[in-house]
C-alpha cells in the first residue's frame, strides 16, 4: 500500500510540533488486539469468495449505502455491527480515509465512528434485533450469496470513492498476512514499533510517497480502520490525514511503485540505519484460491494399484496374516504367497496377484502348491459383480498332470466395491490399527471348512479357509516420478497460467530452465497421471502438478521474504507460526485450489547431522506444516530412514522411495493426493541434489550432466549403490545411528 501527502482535513486537533522521535508519533488505540481481530474477519471474508462475484459486491454496496449507514447515524453510539458483506464495503471505504470523511460528512455531516473488535454472536444477535426492527423484514440482515442472485433496485448513489474497484483491491491484502507470525505478539509489537517509524520518516520527508512492508501495512490498516482516531492522531503527528492510496499497483520498473519503494528504502536506511524490508514482511504474490482445478472423483488412481491375493488354509487358533518377507516382481507391487500348510511354514513359490483398475482389468495365478491350485475366474466387463475363488486338486504325473475341481467360492460384490470405489480406506479384518501393518488382510472370503469338504481329506488340520488382500495395498496409491531433460525456456505473457504462482517481480520474457517430468503408475508404462513441470528461476524452484493444462497443487522454494527469522517472534510461538533461518533452513510451499495448503521446512545439515554418533531422533526428521480450514495449523512428522539398501521419506499419509522415485498416498489422504505428489516431486528432486551437494557425484552416474541438464540416470540408487548403510561405518565414515523404528510410512515396497 502507498501514501501521498493530502489537504488537511478541516479539523482543530493540534499539529505536536515537539515529536522528535519515532516513539513520540501518537496512536491513541491499543492496535495490537484490534489487528487480530481485523485479521479474524479478513479471514472470514476470504473464505466467502461468493461476495467477491461482481453483482454480489454492487449488491452489497447498495445495502451499505442505503441501509447500513444510516442505520450507523442513527445508532451509532451503541455497540453494533454489520454482516459481513457489508463490513467488506464499509473496510475498503475507511481505507481511502479522506475519501470516507468527504463522504460522511456531505451525507450525515460527521465522519461515522468504527472501532475494530471481536465479531460476536451475542454482538450480531443484537444487531440483528435493532435492524430487523428498522427494517421491518424488508431487508434481511444476512445473506446468501452464494444461492441467490441480488437484483438492485433503481438508485442513485451519492457516495463518490469508488468502492467495487476498492473491494476487489483489498480482496488481495488478506493473502500477504495471511501466514501464522503475524498474529504473534513479538511480531505485532515490532510491526508497531516500525509503523511509528514510517510514519515518523513521512513526517520528516512531506514530500515522499512511502511505500510499506506488510508488516507495517497490517498496522496501518488497522489504525485506519478507527476513523475518528486515525484522523485526530495523523494531525497530530503530521497536520494533515495520510492518505491510504491503494490504486497504485503497477509493480514495473521504473513505475511510481516501484520508485518510490526504491527511494522510500532508501530514506528509511539513512534515518535508521538499518533495513526497511523485513523477513516474512514482504510481497507474497497472489493466492491460488479458486484458479487452481480439484479432483472430486479419484478412481482414475486404480491405475495405480496392483494387489496381492493370499490365500491361507488355518488350524482353529491361527490368524491370516501376510508373507512376512515380501519380494519385488517385476508385475506386482506385493508378492504373497498361496499356502497351503500350516502356519509357520516357508513360504512358496508360487504366487497369486490381481490387478483391477479401469484401463486393464486382469487376474494373475501362477502355479499352485503342489496338492491345490487356487485361481480366480472374473466377469472383466464388471468385476465387482462377479468374482470366483476355484480350489482345485493337482492329479496325474508329469507331462500329463491336471486338475479337478474341489469346490468354487464367490466373492460378494461389497467386498470389492470398497476396494474399486476410492471412497473410504478398507479396515482389515485384524486390529483397528492393522491398516498400517503388511500382515493385517482385508479379507474377500473368510470361512470355516466343513468336516466333509474335500479340502477337509487333502489338508485334515485345516478348519478355516481365508482370502485376503493386505490392507496396506488397497490403503496405498503408488505412482512414480519419471524425470525427462530440461531446456532453456522463455517465459511469455501467460507465466501464471504456467507456473500457477506470481512474485514481486514481473517473469514475462525471463529465461529459465524448465522440464515437464511425468507421475506414472508404478507398474504400468500408460496412462500418464499427471505432469510435474519444474521452473528453475535462479534460487527459486516452482513445481506444478497439471493435466491437461490445469494445475492441481504447486510447490515453490520459500526466502526469507515469506518467513520470519525465529527471533523475529515469541520465543514459545503458536504452531502456526512458522520461521525460517535462511542460513540453516530451506523451505517449500504448497499450494492448492484452496489456497495455501502447506510449508515443509528442513535443516541442510539433515543428512550429515544424521548420520552422526550424537544422533537423535529429531536429527532425521523435518515438519510439515498444514493449514486447516478453521485456520489452524497441524504439524505432520515426515522421517527420513534407511532401510537395507534403500533411503525412505514419509510420514503416516505420504512416502517417497528415493532408489525409484516413486511417491506412495495412503487412501485416508486421497483428497490430497495431488498435493502430496507434488510436494513429493519437489523433495525427490532437491534431496537428491542436496544428496549430491554434500557427498559428491560418483564419475560414472554424475546426477548433472554436462550440458547442465537431467540425464536418464539421475537416480539416487546408482550412487547409493555404492555406500554401506548398515555396517558399523556410514557415507563418508560416519556411523549410521539410524535404527530406531518410526511410525509405519505410507510406503509399500515397489
């Protein structure tokens, strides 16, 4: 936001000419509470863009004009308050507080009084009550704007600040405030503290048109919004009213922005001495609310499953439960084996596996144990609606072996609809908590073996025949990240539409390096999900998950510009609060549909760190922190693990396996799929070349090949093939204290 010098407005509060230093500069209102207050209803207002909708604003214009202000004239020494529609035109009004003074007081012959406090229920109750009883009904107080379209009547407003353009101004500003530090006390009180400053260094510069941080502009705001207050205490503090003047916002270079930043910098660090950009305190760019796409239906992930189909034949006290050693085939992501002797035995050979997706429905069965053959028959139109275990009996000697039927079961179509319809994670038939355990089945047949079936004559202790899948699988989308080459690309007029995020500075005609990576299924070479497209502008790296030229999620590097310094606020700070130490810390964003959805932050110690004697648990681990709707923030653990030969991120709702490359989301997190496989892209490929930065390239896999580019090869596993993670000595000779057991990852193996 931006200020010119105005007129004095006619008023007789006295100019102080004895302020001398910034701490003098008067404001009569404790801003503090008032700015998280304000904050508060900002908040609101965002998450109902259906105000923002042109005929909803004209709308609710109309109301303010015509209903709300003179109602505010006649009751305005008691304590009332407006619905939000119109507290959104009444805010852009008050910040033009000139053009609001010349409005009321050729209306209503006074400036009309505001104070910003707490939006009760008990204060909108009585509100309500007082208007009703003026309007008799005629005009109800709230309204849904959403549901229904506002015809206004004919009328001539006699307000002349143009309030709709206004509105659609500030409907920006929520946005840059809206991250957790600046409703932290220590934040507040410095940004305070600072709006003295700037209004001090505009009392000794008259002719400057200051331009704020945001840090500043939320206190500035807020004072503003005290209309009697702000006017007496800017005559005070400069004999005139400081104009708010919010229709200045080409960013260009050499624009009357961009100028007056520049020399307001400047004039700031020759007073003060120090900086007037502040970390956390600066252009955040705009929100991907409502111009990102979202997904409401994710059977097209079916692509991505392939399940294990265990069959077990049990005494009467055993428990199904999976192979305990999985291994990898080349066509399955879980091999389990089909066994017919008592628990406890080896496992065999021979396998059963499924895959049930849209594209290439099909039922593998591979041998059998040597007494029964166990296969599935399946009505591919409709799998769901016919399904058929066949058990049957190995006859004959070799090369004339056969088969004859022992006895057929069918599969009920509800136990395949949970697992062909993503709509809520399916419960094991084990413990409430087996979901996470490879053992814990879900179970598509669990019967009792009567004492006069033949499979009671082949296998005589057996009592219970159980079909199951292990959870784990069903619960567990796997995709894989396939990296393609990056060229030098020139941005155009339609960047945002590329990149889905803007910056302070314009990226029209920028070079970058740029690649557009694929999100496959695990298993399968088609159909390609989803595209990941990295934008490489200098320290910046933008990630953007999109099909078919929408974008889904967006991942970018965060600066000091977006976050505090962890001194810069309380020193027990509220979870929502997030700081970054740019020496120490990186950090990424991730956007969606909704807004902000996440920061992730990591030390770039975290691989030597971990590796160290001294080692703890917070050593091999990182937060992500992700915003709710209720405003609220929850912190989500991520671990980074070696097991055996291969190197695991995750936490309980995403995984990623760095040897492949390939991102795993647990059913209960689906909603966020594309989130967390955007945000899994960005971390493959800056912990990969983190890996690389600090122990080296090996000669013959460098992850960077000459010409700077991403080759074939720019996997983690060729390098890592080469160090022992579990002996005694670690990368580099220092000791892997990794061994503790984290909470089971959303990881299957692949």
């Amino acid at each position: 936001m931006t200020s010119t010098p105005t007129s004095p407005i006619a008023a007789q509060s006295p100019f102080n000419p004895s302020i001398s230093h910034p701490s003098q500069i008067v404001i009569s209102e404790n801003l503090k509470p008032a700015i998280l207050d304000h904050l508060a209803y900002l908040k609101e207002f965002y998450d109902h863009p259906e105000f923002l909708q042109k005929q909803s604003r004209e709308y609710a214009i109309y109301r303010y004009e015509t209903f709300w202000l003179p109602f505010l004239a006649e009751h305005g020494e008691l304590d009332i308050i407006p619905p939000l529609d119109i507290l959104f035109v009444w805010h852009s009004h008050m910040l033009a507080p000139t053009a609001y003074a010349s409005d009321c007081e050729r209306l209503f012959e006074r400036v009309l009084p505001n104070r910003v406090r707490p939006r009760t229920e008990q204060l909108l109750k009585f509100s309500e009550q007082l208007w009703t009883k003026k309007f008799n009904r005629t005009m109800p107080f709230e309204l849904d704007y959403s549901t229904n379209i506002q015809v206004i009547p004919p009328y001539t407003s006699k307000i002349k600040y143009a309030l709709s353009q206004a509105m659609e101004r500030q409907a920006d500003f929520y946005y840059a405030v809206a991250l957790g530090h600046y409703k932290d006390s220590d934040f507040l009180e410095e940004a305070i503290k600072r709006y003295k400053k700037f209004i001090y260094l505009k009392r000794l510069n008259p002719q400057l048109y200051v331009v704020p941080m945001y840090d500043i502009d939320i206190v500035w705001h807020t004072h503003q919004l005290f209309p009697e207050v702000y006017r007496r205490d800017m005559i005070t503090n400069l004999q005139h009213v400081l104009h708010h003047d919010d229709t200045t916002q080409d960013r260009s270079a050499n624009s009357k922005l961009s100028t007056s930043d520049h020399e307001t910098r400047h004039k700031w660090f020759e007073l003060y001495g120090d900086r007037l950009p502040k970390n956390g305190s600066m252009y955040r760019g705009k929100t991907s609310k409502d111009f990102y796409q979202y997904v409401a239906d994710f059977t097209f992930l079916l692509e991505c499953q392939r399940y294990a189909i265990f069959v077990q034949f049990l005494d009467q006290n055993s428990t199904a439960i999976g192979a305990t050693g999985k291994t990898t085939d080349n066509r399955a992501t879980t091999v389990l084996s089909l066994d017919d002797h008592l628990p406890g035995a080896e496992p065999l050979p021979e396998q059963l596996f499924a895959q049930i997706n849209s594209s290439d429905q099909e039922l593998f069965a591979r041998g059998s144990s040597g007494y029964i053959e166990a296969h599935f028959e399946a009505d591919f139109n409709d799998l769901t609606a016919q399904l058929v275990l066949k058990l049957q009996q190995k006859a004959g000697y070799w090369p004339m072996n056969y088969f004859s039927s022992l006895e057929e079961h069918e599969i009920s179509a509800e136990k395949l609809h949970p697992i062909t319809h993503f709509t809520q994670p399916v419960k094991s038939g084990l413990a409430a908590d087996g979901n996470d355990e490879a053992g814990a089945l879900y179970y598509l047949l669990n019967k009792p073996i009567d004492h006069s079936s033949p499979i009671s004559r082949i296998v005589p202790k057996a009592r219970r025949l159980a079909v199951g899948i292990p959870a784990i699988d069903i619960n567990t989308v796997i995709v894989r990240y396939e990296a393609v080459d990056y060229e030098d690309v020139t941005l155009g007029q339609n960047y945002l539409t590329q990149l889905g995020t803007s910056f302070l500075f314009n990226l029209e005609n920028v070079k970058v390096r740029q690649a557009l990576h694929s999100i496959l299924p695990v298993h399968q070479e088609q159909p390609t999900l989803l595209n990941i497209r990295h934008t490489i502008i200098n320290d910046i790296d933008i990630f953007t998950a999109t099909f078919n030229s929408a974008i889904f999620a967006s991942c970018h590097t965060l600066n000091w510009s977006q976050l505090p310094l962890p001194n810069q606020v309380s020193s027990n700070p509220d979870k929502s609060v997030v700081t970054l130490d740019p020496d120490l810390e990186e950090a990424l964003i991730v956007k969606d549909h909704t807004g902000d959805w996440g920061i992730v932050k990591f030390t770039k110690d975290l691989f030597t760190a971990s590796l160290e004697e001294s080692a703890s648990d917070q050593h091999y681990q990182f937060s992500l922190y992700r915003f709710q709707p209720n405003g609220q923030v929850q912190e989500e653990i991520v671990y980074i693990d070696w097991e055996d030969d291969k190197w695991l991120i995750g936490s309980e709702n995403f995984g990623i396996e760095m040897n492949t490359w390939s991102i795993s989301v647990k059913r209960v997190a689906l909603a966020n799929s594309m989130q967390y496989i955007c945000l899994g892209a960005a971390l493959i490929s800056r912990f990969d070349a983190l890996f690389t930065q600090i122990f080296g390239k090996q000669e013959e896999t460098d992850l960077l090949a000459s010409d700077e580019t991403y080759n074939d090869n720019d996997l983690l596993a060729n390098d890592i093939g080469k160090i022992s993670l579990n002996g005694t000595n670690g990368v580099n000779g220092l000791k892997n204290t990794v061994s503790k057991k984290k909470p089971q990852m959303a990881m299957n193996n692949v």
